[in-house]
C-alpha cells in the first residue's frame, strides 16, 4: 500500500511528518490521516503525493 512506501520515503529520506507535509503542501493532520488509512486520499492528493516522492511507479 502506498501508505508504506510514504513511510519508506521518509525514512530513507530522513524526513519528519512536518518536514514530509511541508513539502506537499499538506497539513500534518492531513499527512497522519492519510497515513493511518484513516481516509483516502483523493486522486489529487495521491498524485502530489507520488510525485513529492518521486515515485512514478505507485
């Protein structure tokens, strides 16, 4: 699930959730929603997210 490999980006990244949503233009909370799998993100937001995290392959 995409969730771990946000999970598996930070850390091979170094990055903190703040430092994570920062870069996506995100809240935190909306950062440790999506991670939690408390919502989906929507197709936009998924989209940031792979390309935040350079991940074409998703």
């Amino acid at each position: 699930m995409f969730q771990k490999k946000i999970v598996d980006y930070q850390k091979n990244n170094d990055l903190t959730d703040t430092q994570l949503a920062f870069k996506l233009h995100f809240s935190v909370e909306e950062l440790h929603n999506i991670k939690s799998m408390e919502r989906r993100p929507t197709r936009d937001e998924l989209r940031v997210i792979k390309v935040g995290c350079n991940e074409k392959a998703w």
